[in-house]
C-alpha cells in the first residue's frame, strides 16, 4: 500500500485491514460528489468545488451545480441511526440531546428556499490578492431546504435571557486530523438563529442533503456568509457571549469595521464579523461568449440577491455603465431567496460587447461596477457580473 | 599404486566441494546482509514492513516525483530550486491546488506560515523556510490585477435560439 501511494503512512500499524486510505479511493470527484464535470475544482484536500454562472441557471439549484467549500476533511462512515444533536452552552437552560429521528418527528417540519454564498465568493478579484481559495463566481446557490427551525429546538431545551450567540461544533476532521482541533465552528446572533427561516435541516431539494453539503444534518442561515450554516452539526451551543470557535477570530470571515486602504494591516480589534451578505446578481444565460447575428435580440435572464433583503431593482448595461436599462424581477418564492430577472437586448451595430447586470436592494444600494471595499481576506465582492457578447 | 595415484584426484575433490561451499557462504553472506540493510528488497508485500514499523520506509517508484516539460507531475509545481523542499512540507496537510491559487509577497507567506504553525499544526520548517518562500515568490510572483481586469479566455461559440 505505501508503494501505491508513494509516501510513508504514519502510524500504519494502526491502520485497520481493509482500510483504504482517500487517496486510493475514486479519484473522480465529480462522481464521488454528485457534481456535474463543468464544476471547477479549486482545491482537492480539503475538497472546494465552485460552479461556473452557466451552470446556475436553474431557478432552484439542483444538488450537481450546488459548490462545496469545506475548511476540513468530511466525516467518514456516517452511521444516521446514532447521529446526535446536543443542545448546550451557558445559556442553556437544560442541556438536551435529540436523535435524528426525535428531531424529525418531534419538531414541525418547514421548507424554504434559501440563498447560501460563501463569505469569499469572488475572492479571485481582489489586488492586492487576498488568501485561501481563489472563488470566481460560482459559490453561490438557491436551493430548497426542509428541516425543523432552530428556535423551536433551542425553545425546547430553554433559552436563558443572557444568550447573545449559538455557536455549532460538527464532525467533521481538522486537516491535520487532530481531534483537538475543529475546522470551523462559527455561529450566529440570537436574531439570526431565532428568525423563521433559520433551519437545522435534513432535506434538499426533497432528497437526503448530498454529503459533501453537510449530510445528514446542517445549518441553513440563508442570506449570512454560508459559513453560518454549519454542515454535519452534532452540537449547538448557546452561548452567553459572541461565540469564540474555529474561524469566528482574527481576519476569518471578518472585514475591516472602519475603511481601509488596498494591502493595509488591520488589527484584530479592527475587525468585525460579516452579517447579511451584500447586494449581488448572476447573468446566468446565455454563457459567456455568445456570438449573434446582427438585428436579433438576445435574451438573458439571472438571478439577484441581497443578503437579509429583498432587491427592488435589476438593470443591464451593453455600454459599459453609461446608460442601464431595466430588466424584469420576480419576486423571491420566499424571504432570503434569490430572484430571477429577464430582459432582451438589442444591439445598434456589429462588434464586441459586455453585458453587466447590477441589481439594487430594498435600502438602494446597488453592486459597484468596480471591486468594493478591500479586505485582508477578499470577501464580500459583489462587483457587477458581465459576460462579453459579439454581434455578427 | 592405485591408491597413491587416486589421492590426489581425492584431495582435489574435497578442494572442488570446498570451494564450491565458500561461493555458496559468500552468497549467502551478501544476501543476508543485504537484507538487514533493506528488508523490503526481496519483499513486495509491504504490509510487513507497516506491522515491523510505525515510520514505514518509502519505496517509490521512479515515476513517483516525475518532472514532465517543467512541471512536477504529481502537484504542479514547476521545477526549480526549492522545488522538493515546497512539495515536502506544503503538501501534506492540503493540496498543492491551494498553494498554486495563491499569489504573495515574502512577507505574507511568512505570515502565513505563522498562521500555519500557530493553528493547523505545521512543523518548524528550519532552513526550508526560506527556500519554500524563495520559490514561490520567485515562481507565482503577485500580479497586479487593478479594480476590475478585462474578460480573458473568452470561449466563443454561435448561440442556437
């Protein structure tokens, strides 16, 4: 075996028979995930897989165009009949534990859907270049999610009066697989985890969660950083100050509190954790690089979101910002859903055009044209989406 | 007579089986000691070797750190100096894909290196420390990118209605 796999193995004496290690098993994450081949691989250990805007033009995110970002290594040889789900914390009023049939038979079920984007999505613009992965557009999705509400659970083991935060703990392993260390452990205010819409869900989309998106149990926080929703939880702590695990310090999933300049140092004081996401839309038809004959209209539709808002307004441009026209918007099928938008477009004459979007939220602030606020881990870019169009 | 004539064909026998018996030892000999330098050599069943040893030796075939047109086939990293020390120590915990992503001056993959060592259990990388930033500021050097870059790599195709 470690002349397959061409390096030691630590401790392989320990090593149960029968074991193969992940990197000898399929090597085709596309098969291994569910995952449609267009999906771009970012990052093979911890597995990160974006999708590309094409691919996003379902209304509902189906789970093979649905990106993974994980900051561990996934929980192996899940085993749902003794899954646990611990409800603690100094806030608590009665440490409780549920099975996962309990959870699902003794809480009303709900179904929502709701918008997750990973914190970093669009990461890959930022100069001077921010680290981790490199997202462009595609860690975004809109899918269906059925689960039981967070609050009715925390009501049920009590919540005392000083709760400030809910912070979860999951099963999956830190890169290192030192079982002292989580990968992530991030959270919520009280706000956020008591709202309607927050789930502890088991269902996407009607199906099993995939287990690359947090099987069989996770988080839902639609409109916050995905990282808010939690995959593979077992444990949920209400907390009587802001919760202080894994990636909730320092500069992770946290900006600047005041402005600063590209490339400058933020002291950890300075830095405050990311809420609702900003306001940001996908053109998610036609694909980039479309070529039309002269006099045809093009049509193009997407989709728009803006964090814990609605968006009240989408526009296109064919002239780089100098003029915008308006596109249709739908309403979200519910709250923290992302909206859909079509239009049609003529252009005057042959030649090379851009196409950008920009959609407006309810409190009318539009997406910048341009790369907004730097920050020393790049998140937040909610920069106009355009796709290049050449008449014929 | 005869038996005076036959003592030397005698002696010369017992010379032949002796001499036969030292290349044999010497044989033997080598092999052994060949052995204890490398159990593995006459062994390709290497779950032996994982129940003698917890750091089990690495037998690696050849095409294992193979380099093809400049490119360390394995990872992506492309050949130069400090390539196998980068492969090495900044490979194990996660992939190689995360560092080729990643674009930084000297002093931000120091600092990162810190980080690294301070939460996700990165070892004291000692006199590598230089050569691995050495050559990834010198091979994946930062490029400035401005606010917004134009659209690259357009694939163009004829939209069907």
């Amino acid at each position: 075996m470690t002349a397959l796999l061409g390096t030691e193995i630590v401790l392989g004496a320990s090593m149960p028979k029968g074991y193969t290690p992940l990197a000898l098993q399929d090597p085709d994450p596309f098969k291994m995930f569910g995952k449609d081949p267009q999906m771009v691989v970012l990052n093979s250990k911890p597995w990160n897989m974006e999708a590309q805007a094409h691919l996003l033009d379902d209304k509902i995110t189906p789970a093979k165009f649905m990106f993974i970002r994980n900051n561990g290594l996934i929980p192996e040889n899940i085993d749902i009949d003794k899954w646990n789900l611990t409800i603690d914390g100094e806030s608590v009023q009665e440490e409780k534990t549920y099975s996962l049939s309990e959870l699902k038979s003794k809480f009303k079920r709900y179904s929502y859907q709701l918008t997750l984007e990973c914190g970093g999505n669009g990461r890959s613009e930022f100069d001077p270049p921010a680290k981790g992965n490199q997202w462009t557009i595609g860690a975004v999705s809109s899918a269906v999610w059925t689960g039981v509400r967070l609050r009715d659970v925390l009501e049920d083991a009590g919540i005392k009066s000083d709760a400030v935060y809910i912070g979860y703990h999951a099963a999956d392993s830190h890169l290192s697989r030192d079982p002292e260390k989580e990968p992530i452990s991030r959270g919520a205010p009280m706000a956020k985890a008591l709202q309607d819409e927050t789930l502890l869900a088991f269902e996407m989309n009607g199906e099993d969660i995939p287990l690359a998106n947090g099987y069989p149990l996770r988080l839902v926080a639609g409109g916050w950083p995905a990282s808010v929703s939690g995959k593979w939880i077992n444990r949920i702590s209400i907390r009587n100050k802001v919760h202080d695990g894994t990636k909730m310090t320092g500069t992770a999933y946290r900006v600047p509190c005041n402005p600063v300049a590209p490339g400058e140092k933020v002291k950890d004081e300075d830095m405050c954790i990311i809420e609702s996401m900003p306001v940001k839309s996908l053109i998610t038809y036609p694909k980039t690089g479309a070529k039309i004959a002269e006099g045809k209209k093009l049509k193009i539709r997407g989709h728009a979101w803006a964090g814990e808002l609605e968006v009240s307004k989408m526009e296109f441009s064919i002239d780089f910002g100098a003029t915008w026209q308006n596109c249709s918007l739908e309403k979200p099928a519910n709250r923290l859903a992302w909206q859909h938008f079509a239009s049609s477009i003529s252009f005057p004459k042959k030649g090379y055009y851009e196409v950008w979007a920009r959609a407006t939220d309810a409190q009318g602030r539009a997406q910048p044209m341009l790369l907004p606020g730097w920050n020393p881990k790049g998140y937040l870019n909610n920069a106009c989406h355009r796709i290049a169009v050449k008449v014929v | 007579m005869d038996e005076n004539t036959n003592l030397p064909e005698q002696i010369k026998a017992v010379y032949r089986s002796l001499f036969a018996f030292l290349i044999a030892f010497c044989i033997i000999a080598i092999g052994l000691i060949t052995y204890i330098k490398n159990p593995n050599l006459f062994n390709n069943d290497s779950k032996s070797a994982e129940t003698e040893s917890e750091y089990v030796a690495i037998p690696q075939d050849d095409d294992f750190d193979k380099i093809e047109n400049g490119i360390h086939v394995r990872t992506g990293f492309v050949e130069a100096e400090g390539l196998m020390e980068t492969v090495n120590n900044c490979t194990n915990c996660h992939s190689s894909e995360l560092v080729l992503q990643n674009r930084m001056s000297k002093e931000r993959w120091i600092a990162t290196i810190r980080w690294m060592q301070e939460t996700q259990n990165l070892w004291d990388l000692g006199g590598n420390e230089a050569i691995i930033v050495d050559y990834l500021v010198t091979n994946y050097p930062v490029i400035a990118k401005g606010r917004r870059s134009a659209l690259t790599d357009i694939q163009w195709y004829e939209l069907e209605d």
